[in-house]
C-alpha cells in the first residue's frame, strides 16, 4: 500500500482540486492506494475513498502559519498519517500525469530519505555526507510541492518548528520563514530530490528565455522522452494556478519571471477543467 498526502486549508481552494487529484492517481495506479486530504473541513464534499483528517493544533497562532505555507508541516504531526506507509506529499497546483506509484518506489528505495523537488540545478545535496564538517549547518533547498518520505522517521520536524517558534527568535531566520525552508534545514541530513524523469516545476521543463527556444527543445529526442515518462508537473506562480490553466487558449504566451511559453498543451488544460 502507498500513501498519498494533501492539505487545504481556507477558501482558496474548494474541494474540486482535491477530488481531481484522487481521481487522476486512481485513473494510473494499480496500487493499492490511501488517500488522505488535512484539512480545517473534515466534513467538506470529499469522493468517497478520501480520508478527511483535522489540521492538528501549532503551538503558534493559527494566523503566523499562513505566511510562507507553514500550516503544510501539519503533515508531519504524529497521528495525522499512517506511519510504515511510503508516502508522497502532493500540493494542489501539481497535476498527475503517471502512476504515483513511481514516486513512490523511490521512497521505498531510500526509506532514511526525505524527497523533496528540484529546486537548484547543482545537486549538491548528494555531497553533503561527505562535506558535512565544512556545510555545518547549510542545507540544500528543496521545493516542497512534492515530498516523498516515511511519516515515523518525520514527526520530529513538526515537534522541533513547534518548539522553536513557541518562542520565536527576533530576528527570525530564514529557515523558520517558510515550510519548504524548514523542512530543507532540519531533514538537511536526509534530503534527496525526485529526479526529473519522475517530477518537474512547469516553468523550468516547459519555459525558456524565449519561447521560440521551447519550440525547438520540445522536438529534442531526450526532451521527448523525459516528458513521456514524467509523473507530476507543479506549476508555480499566480499566473499558473488551476482556474487560469484552464482559461489559456492554443498559442497564448505566458509568462513567469524571466521565462516564456507559447501555449499549446491542451491535455494540461482539460486536466484543470476535470474533463480528462
């Protein structure tokens, strides 16, 4: 059995996004599959299979946890998952494209690890056992939209920002400011990424500089290939959030940062709208 973890919280997100996501995992798994949804609305219009838990209490104001998606480490609390389960932590904005149970193995694989996405190009999170006298307390920089981990080995990371933020230090350190920052800095020592044949950020596969330059990289044999085999896209950013995904049209340009696109993935498109 795998295990497959989301949160939401507030009124940013109804409960489409979350009954989507199921679906698309059961459309492309064989596993057998526990699908868990934390959430401040237990009693909300879940499918039916999607096990409804309660946001467990912070030791902080519910209001402090908004600011850099903290409320996310109630994942982590002891009691809110299954623990001897490889799980994966999956956000809302991420579209299911494969079988998750890919994303899964590789939690298997590496079961002292926590996996996290991309987010530097150098992996240097593979040195760190060796560099560790030297890095101190340097840590690599995961993207949290996409966790892979064992509950049981985990829970200390919720007990230890609970603990530090009883008290908060002024001023507050960087890693305290964001979930992804914390989980990077106090699972330093277990940290992996997902590779990029499983799990991408939209903007760094499907963007480039110019979005004449995509044309051309999206025929790239390699290019093909990897996309094929790609599990899960987050799309990161206001401009890619589910509703405008689903609104783009066939020759769009979008936008993020520094990078351009020239839309054309209606497949994505019918995935927002939940007709696929």
């Amino acid at each position: 059995m795998i295990q497959v973890v989301c949160i939401k919280w507030g009124t940013k997100y109804g409960t489409d996004p979350v009954n989507r996501m199921y679906r698309a995992i059961l459309r492309q798994t064989r596993a057998e599959l526990r699908f868990v949804c934390v959430t401040d609305n237990p009693a909300a219009d879940f499918d039916d299979g999607i096990i409804a838990v309660g946001i467990p209490a912070f030791r902080v104001p519910r209001d402090v946890l908004y600011g850099g998606c903290r409320m996310k480490l109630a994942i982590l609390a002891e009691g809110v998952l299954q623990d001897g389960l490889p799980t994966v932590y999956v956000d809302l904005d991420t579209m299911i494209r494969g079988d998750i149970a890919r994303l899964a193995a590789e939690v298997e694989h590496h079961p002292e690890a926590m996996f996290m996405l991309q987010n530097h190009f150098v992996p240097w999170w593979r040195a760190r056992p060796l560099l560790k006298p030297m890095l101190g307390e340097r840590y690599y920089f995961g993207n949290s939209s996409l966790l892979g981990f064992y509950p049981e080995r985990f829970h200390f990371i919720f007990d230890d920002f609970n603990r530090r933020m009883s008290v908060p230090p002024d001023p507050l350190p960087r890693y305290l400011k964001s979930d992804e920052r914390f989980i990077s800095y106090a699972a330093r020592e277990h940290v992996r990424v997902f590779p990029r044949r499983l799990a991408v950020k939209f903007a760094e596969e499907y963007m480039a500089p110019v979005a004449e330059m995509e044309e051309v990289r999206k025929r790239l044999p390699w290019v093909v290939a990897r996309r094929r085999s790609v599990v899960a896209i987050t799309f990161v950013g206001l401009d890619f959030k589910p509703a405008k995904l689903a609104a783009l049209k066939k020759g769009q340009v979008v936008r993020y940062r520094h990078l351009s696109h020239r839309w054309d993935h209606d497949d994505f498109r019918d995935y927002w709208l939940g007709s696929v």
